[in-house]
C-alpha cells in the first residue's frame, strides 16, 4: 500500500468589512489572537486587538487608504514584537 504524506498548511484567510480611523473591522479570522500580525491585499501590516464573536478590530500600521471593504487578509500566525536595545538594571 502507498501513502503519500503532505505537509498541509492552514491558512486563516478573512474579509474586511469596514475601514475608519486606522482601524479595520475583519469578518473570518475566528480563530486569531490578539497581538497577531493580519497582512492586507495591498500589503499593508496590522495588529489583531479586538476579539468579538463576529469579527476582530486590527490595528492599522502606516497607509491605510488602499485598503478596500470586501479585500481579503490573511492571518500571519506571527505576533507583533518590538526590539528592545540594551538593557536595563
């Protein structure tokens, strides 16, 4: 018997529903967390923060004027860091 194995990957693709104040309202990420990284169509990058049971807020980091209600995003799976120099005592 064969079997064939393939590396499956998921990937959380969701629609933007409303864009207002560098904020974008999502339909379709369900499964996201907060902090995580959401690429837009345009390649624009925003940040996961409010999760509601219908649709999550994101975060919109830079341009945000070519971003499209109905455009699809997709969830990187990567949470938002920011570098720290040097250290403290």
């Amino acid at each position: 018997m064969n079997s064939t194995i393939q590396d499956v990957k998921v990937s959380k693709v969701g629609t933007v529903l409303q864009v207002e104040d560098g904020i974008a309202r999502i339909t379709g990420l369900g499964q996201v967390m907060a902090g995580v990284l959401i690429e837009f169509e345009d390649g624009t990058v925003g940040i996961a923060q409010d999760l509601e049971e219908n649709n999550v807020s994101v975060v919109l980091i830079g341009e945000y004027h070519d971003i499209q209600e109905g455009s699809p995003v997709t969830a990187t799976g990567k949470i938002a860091e920011v570098p720290v120099e040097g250290s403290r005592p």
